[in-house]
C-alpha cells in the first residue's frame, strides 16, 4: 500500500493504523439516521491513501490542480470507505459504490444490506449520513460573503423561501440562504436528482419538501421527504433530508474522534 504525505512526517505505526481503520459507533435502531462531522484538515484524518480509492476517484484527485484541494478529496472519501466500513464490518478496500448519473452513490458489494447514504464536502467540513432501508440525503455549505444571492435568489428559489428571506437583511439574510441551498440539496441527494431540475419549484420552507409543480425526473413516491437543519458550526450550513417523516426516529449526530452523541 503506498501513500504520500506531502507537507508532513511520515505517520508513525498507530497514526497509520488509526488512519486508515473502520470507524464504528454504537447500533443505530431501523428508522433513525446516523450522521458524522469530520473536519478534513485535523490530525491524521486526511492521509493521502489513494491507493484505497476507485479509480474514477484517483482520476478525480488527479485532475484537482491545488494540494489543499486534493488532500481534503482524498481524505473525505477515505472517510467514507472508514465509515462504511464500520457499518458493513468490513475491511475498507472490499467496498465498492457506484456513482449515478445525478452524483448519487450506492453500494456495489454488498447490494443487499439496505444501507442507504449521502456525503457532501465544503471548504474543510465534510458530512455523512446514513439510514436503513429508506434514501437519505445530507449537504453542507460553507457561508461565503462574496457571493451574488440576489442573482441567485431569483433563479433557485421558490415564492414562498424567497418571501422568507426579504424580511432579512445581512449576515442574517445570507445565512438564511445557505440554510435554503443546504435544503435544497440534500433533498435533490436523497432523490438522486442533480442539477438539471428547475429548483425554483421545490419549496424547503417547511418540515418536508412540497413540490410547486410538476418535475418528472423529481420520483416522490408515496412518503413525505422530511428535512432537518444541522448545526455544524459556523461559517458552515447543513442540512438532512430523510425518505419518510422522521416521527419518532434520531438524528444520531457523531463528529470524528468523539466518543459520544451530540
């Protein structure tokens, strides 16, 4: 196995088994949703072990000019294969997903165990969310200042998230915004739709998705798609949307290299 660890020593044997380990966590009951916060920039938590990745992921990290970029990459993919790993009691080099033609990953071997799971990364966060048995989808968002949300605002948002958002102004209003994207893409996860459909009629305001309009690709099924906001820490906004209301289930919140739930 061959990995190289450019702007730092060599990990010593522990870091190097830590490293690269499944991480596990207590059961998780059918119906809830387990969630991990890893920050990518941490300890011994974004090794460069690309030889543990696809080769559609090695390629990807290939083609990411900057190193920050591609270490941070790496290390939330390597991540997720520690993650899964934990979950399947598997070592990390027997998973194997797929990625859809939206984005969407799902698992090639074992098909059969019914999990389900999302990832999304933004500047040095990254989020992972898992459930049994039913879609799930998780996005995160870093909070930037520079960017043009009226712009965005009139081509994304739905009426009513738009409304919500003129009674704001500033920092509050920008964050407000973030929290509507995070919405919005976690629920487009979930359902495997990526970019393509018209957001401006899925409207986030509520407790679950209500759709303004017809979008053909947009499968709802028969359940409600729930959607929570996460607090992850700023400059971050994050959010989860489930198959299914959430009823009575958890959002099992765990960060990397902690022992117990938030």
């Amino acid at each position: 196995m061959v990995a190289e660890w450019a702007g730092r020593s060599k990990p010593d044997e522990r870091e190097w088994a830590e490293a690269l380990s499944p991480v596990t966590a207590g059961p998780v009951v059918a119906g809830d949703v387990e969630l991990w916060s890893v920050e990518l920039d941490r300890g011994c938590g974004d090794p460069d072990g690309i030889s543990l990745l696809s080769a559609p992921e090695r390629a990807r990290a290939a083609r990411i000019r900057r190193e920050g970029d591609r270490r941070r990459y790496v290390a939330s993919h390597l991540w997720l294969r520690r993650l899964l790993a934990g979950r399947l009691g598997l070592e990390l080099d027997r998973i194997e997903y797929r990625t859809g033609e939206a984005g969407k990953p799902e698992l090639s071997w074992p098909a059969s165990s019914g999990l389900r799971f999302s990832m999304s990364r933004s500047g040095g966060l990254a989020l992972y969310a898992f459930g049994t048995g039913r879609e799930v989808g998780v996005d995160v968002e870093e909070c930037r200042s520079d960017t043009d949300l009226a712009a965005l605002e009139d081509r994304f948002l739905s009426p009513g998230e738009q409304a919500a958002l003129s009674r704001l102004h500033g920092p509050a209003r920008r964050d407000a915004f973030y929290r509507t994207w995070a919405r919005k893409e976690a629920f487009l996860k979930a359902v495997g739709v990526g970019l393509s459909v018209a957001w401006d009629a899925i409207d986030t305001t509520g407790d679950v998705v209500r759709l303004e309009r017809d979008l053909g690709r947009v499968n709802m099924g028969q359940q409600p798609w729930a959607l929570s906001d996460l607090e992850v820490g700023a400059p971050y906004a994050a959010a989860v949307s489930v198959e299914g209301g959430l009823g009575a289930a958890r959002l099992l919140v765990r960060q990397a290299g902690a022992s117990t739930d938030a």
